[in-house]
C-alpha cells in the first residue's frame, strides 16, 4: 500500500532520513516511536505526499509518487486519513459540518452522506455535539472528532501524527480501541507516538509492529519496549 525503498530525506541543509526502505502491507499496525524532534511528522508527510522524498522511491497504492500528478496525489490522498497532531478545525462551523468537510472537497454531496455521518459521530462517541462548535469541546472531543473525520472518506489507510498527545490515559485508551477496531476492520494503521505506555497497552491487543526512528533510519524496535 505504502513502500518507501531507500528514501532519503533531507531538510535544513541536513539530512534527516538517509536510506530507509519500508512497506506497510494491506491490515498491519505499526507504531512509529522516537523522542520529539526526531522526524516522526515528516516521515508521515512523506507517506501521505505532503514532502517528497530527497532520493530514493516512495510508492502509494502501486504508483511512484515522484511521477504523480497534482490530480494523481489528491485522488491517492482521498484513500489515506490523517490524524494530525494539531488538530485544526472551522471555528464558525458545528462539529458535524467539519467532520464532513472532506466529503465536500471531494465533490460529494455531504447531505446524501447524512445517515454515514450519523453513524460515524455516533462510533466516537460524539453523537450528542453534533452542533458544538470546536472552541466548546474538551480535548479528547476534538482528538476524536479529527478521527472520524479523517475515516469519514473509508481510506484504506489511516495514519495517526501522536493522536493521544493531548489527552489523559482514559481517553488514551479509548482513541486507541477506535484505531485497534478499525485495525480489525482491514485498516493499515501507523501511528506516531513516544508513548511507551501506550504501545504496551496496543499490543496487547493487536499484532503491531514497532518502529523506532534511530540514526536517521528506521528500525524495528526490540523487546525493550
């Protein structure tokens, strides 16, 4: 689904990746760790298209990135959900219209998406803010409503920029049942976090592989975590 092989990455004059190869299959989990400042973000930005890798190939959905169109990267990007780590929302529009804002960027008509929207507010347990506007929900609420906004498209993938960075344990876990559920759903998850406590937590609920960012490179984590 997503192959990076031999990426690298450079930012600042300096690089920041240096030959890193890698692919998420079709339904794995994996977390990508690494003390803040270590390029957890950027290397997302990198598997969703948002940068564009220094050297070396990054593929998404069988196509080389590097030979994509505007058009090509914005149909592919309909197929991947971000979870951003500064979860951004239309202060002036109600929890419900911003959670359906990818619907109309996409062409969709949102209305006729009303019974799915209902639905997916309702899986986040946000059923009863559907006319809030963001300044009026709690942290968590916001963390959750970022989340269904970005599966509100059914993307084949979902990668999560430190989705619990904001949020106490409880709503940790919580956040972390939605992307284990939709896991088991055929979802590819990658989430980025230096919450080891929180990777525990995953695996023992989920086969996920660890990744740890080290060296400028990406390495299978051990059983240290």
């Amino acid at each position: 689904m997503i192959e990076l092989h031999n990426v690298a990455y450079s930012y600042g004059g300096g690089e920041l990746f240096n030959d890193i190869s890698l692919k998420l299959a079709p339904g794995s989990f994996h977390f990508l760790t690494g003390p803040s400042g270590v390029g957890k973000s950027t290397f997302l930005k990198l598997c969703y298209m948002e940068l564009a890798a220094t050297s070396g190939q990054v593929r998404v959905f069988g196509a080389d990135a590097s030979q994509m169109t505007r058009d090509d990267i914005a149909r592919n990007r309909r197929r991947i959900g971000v979870v951003h780590q500064d979860c951004k929302f239309l202060d002036h529009l109600p929890l419900a219209a911003n959670v359906a804002l990818p619907l109309t960027v996409a062409g969709r008509d949102a209305s006729a998406e009303a019974a799915n929207l209902t639905e997916l507010l309702n899986w986040v347990g946000l059923s009863q803010h559907t006319d809030a506007l963001p300044p009026q929900l709690s942290g968590g609420e916001r963390q959750r409503a970022a989340l269904a906004r970005a599966v509100i498209m059914s993307p084949d993938v979902i990668l999560a920029d430190e989705p619990t960075g904001n949020v106490d344990w409880e709503m940790s876990q919580r956040l972390l049942s939605l992307l284990v559920e939709l896991n088991r759903m055929g979802k590819t998850i990658m989430v980025a976090t230096h919450d080891l406590a929180l990777i525990r937590a995953a695996k023992a609920q989920v086969g996920a592989r660890v990744l740890r960012i080290q060296n400028q490179s990406v390495q299978l984590a051990g059983a240290d975590l």
